[in-house]
C-alpha cells in the first residue's frame, strides 16, 4: 500500500478514497455513541453507557460528581 500523501483529501473520519487510513481507538466508537444519545436527548441510553462508579467533572466546580446515580439526581 502506498504511504498517503500531503495532496490526498482525508475526510473528518480519517478515510479517503481507499477507506480508512488510520485505526480508530477501542473507545472512540463508545464516547461518539454516548455523546450522539446526549446530543439526541435519549438520557437512558447515555445513562447506560456509563460506569456505575464514574467520576463526573463540570467546570467551575472543585469536587467531580460520584456514581451514576448522583450524575443523573
């Protein structure tokens, strides 16, 4: 296969006329789904994909959010 060159156009997903040019990491696929339910309103499915144990962190705050069930109260 041929190395890519600096005129080839790479769509957004990294793919260009032969398909991909570089292997996504495990979780990217994960933290686009999630981030989809998010931005679609679907709570439930977001709430689903989360660690029951999670560490939520908002901006401003000084202590992150602990455990599903406290991000979503």
């Amino acid at each position: 296969m041929a190395e890519p060159t600096y005129d080839q156009t790479v769509d957004a997903q990294g793919v260009d006329e032969r398909g991909p040019i570089m292997q996504d990491h495990p979780n990217a696929a994960l933290v686009r789904a999630a981030l989809d339910a998010f931005n679609q309103g679907d709570f439930e499915q977001f709430a689903d994909m989360m660690a029951e144990d999670i560490n939520w962190y908002e901006i401003g705050a000084t202590d992150p959010v602990v455990g599903k069930e406290a991000v979503f109260a």
